[in-house]
C-alpha cells in the first residue's frame, strides 16, 4: 500500500504534467487528447484485413476518429498478448512493461459482457464489426456444406492456432485432422491456398475469406457449420479508460456518423468485406 506521502507525490507529478501542457488539474482525457494535438489509436499487428503492413480497416477507421476529433492520428501497432486482459491492461488503463501504453483508445476489442466485468478499469463501446468462424468452398468439389460430414474426404486449408482450426481439429473425434492444412498464419492464408486450387475449402475468420474471396463466383462463403461455433459470431469495439467518459462519448458520435454516412461502409468495401450495422 502507497504511503500518504507518496500518493500526494505522485499527485503533486500528475499536476505538474498537466500544468505543463497548459491544462487545468481538471482537464479530462479528451482535453489531453486536443491540447496535445494527435490521438495515440491502438491496432493490432497482422490482422488482415483490419492491419497488415500499415493498411486495412483498423487503420482508415483509426484515421477517421483522429479526424472527427480534430486532431492528428498516432497509430501505435502492438503484437497480441495471449489474453484479451493483457491487451486491455497493456494497451488501455496501464501500459506494457516494455515502456510504450497506453494508448488513447483500442480497435478491435470483443463488446463481450463477461470481459467488461472482468476488467473494470475500462470501457468497451462502440460495436463497429460482427466477426464469424466461416468456410469457403469451391462450389464445383463442395456443392453443399450442410454439416462438415459433407466434406468427405475434401481438403481444408485453416491456419491452426485460430478457433476456426480449434473446432475443426477437434470436430466429430478428430474425423478430419488428417486432411486439414494447418501450418498457416491466418484465414487469410487459407483462402488464397483455395484461390490457388491447393485444397477444396478454407476456414477462418469471416472477414479474412471475404477479403481475398468475395465476388468470386466460383465459391460460396458460408457460417461453419459447427455446433460449437459461436451461432452469432461476437462483435468488435473500441476501449478506453474508465474515467475517459468525454472521450468514450466523442468516439461513439464519430462512429454513428461515419455509420450514418456510408463512410465506415466504404472502409469495409475497400478491402473486400460487406459490412452492415452491428
């Protein structure tokens, strides 16, 4: 527990921090934010195709939200940590250990009740994408893909350390371990290994099929069809600190404008995925 004297030096430095930039000791987030000048956006490294290398989703939206504010954008990429609790704390209310964090806000975050009670330091709005587990077959080698029986003794391509390659791995005992591709970085992956004829179906992510796959009419984009599949998939939002409340609430509007406007429609459409409102 932090003495009196240490917890009045610690507010005596958060003071000086904010008297420095020329901010009252009631300046909120956001006032931080504009008087700074930029907003520090958190997006995950490879994630196509909401970032790869720069570009994708995640990155226009990043931009646009900068914008609406008024600012500059600062995008700070990071590689995932292996719990969404870590990211929360890593990218949102703490800090990495390494020395960068937080960031002002974090894409790509779960809307998922039980993750909000677990971690009461943040909040978590702005639903902005209903991700789903799907497979995408070659019509001609898969006409129908009812149930995963009907893939017989077809190929699948699915990058296996993902839930797509964790429900497939272990689906009806093991029945189809043998003819999986696993050793693939993402859905992604997969689709194009299908594009190129190597295997009869791919299995990922929703968005990552449609980005390499949509409009091409010789397959079929589909929900696994795996009971264990979560039926509505599970959407995708925005974090920031709990206090942040001016700010939580200065991205939702920017958000529901880009949404009412087509903007946030056309990000999506521009690297292949058919968005609709969450």
């Amino acid at each position: 527990m932090q003495s009196p004297r240490r917890r009045a030096v610690l507010r005596a430095l958060a003071g000086a921090g904010a008297l420095g930039l020329g901010l009252p000791l009631s300046a909120t987030p956001l006032d931080k934010i504009k008087s700074r000048g930029s907003l520090v956006v958190g997006i995950y490294e490879d994630m196509p195709p909401f970032h790869d290398a720069g570009k994708g989703i995640d990155v226009e939206l990043a931009q646009a939200l900068a914008q609406a504010l008024g600012v500059t954008l600062s995008l700070l990429p990071f590689p995932a940590g292996e719990a969404m609790n870590d990211d929360l704390r890593n990218m949102v209310w703490k800090g990495h250990y390494l020395g960068y964090g937080p960031a002002d806000v974090l894409l790509h975050v779960p809307v998922d009740r039980p993750l909000m009670q677990e971690n009461p330091q943040v909040s978590i709005f702005g639903p902005y994408w209903r991700e789903r587990v799907a497979v995408a077959r070659r019509l001609d080698a898969l006409p129908k893909l009812e149930s995963l029986s009907d893939l017989g003794k077809a190929q699948v391509a699915v990058p296996g350390l993902s839930l797509a390659g964790w429900l497939l791995i272990g689906a009806d005992g093991g029945a189809y371990k043998e003819q999986l591709h696993t050793k693939l970085k993402d859905g992604v992956e997969a689709a194009k290994s299908l594009q190129r004829g190597e295997v009869q179906a791919a299995a990922g992510l929703l968005s990552e099929l449609q980005a390499v796959l949509r409009g091409d009419e010789r397959f079929a984009i589909e929900p696994l069809p795996s009971p264990r599949a979560p039926r509505e998939g599970w959407a995708v939002g925005m974090a920031v600190k709990k206090d942040a409340t001016e700010l939580a609430q200065a991205l939702q509007g920017a958000l529901n404008d880009l949404s009412k406007g087509g903007q946030l429609g056309a990000m999506f459409e521009h690297y292949n995925v058919s968005w609709r409102p969450v």
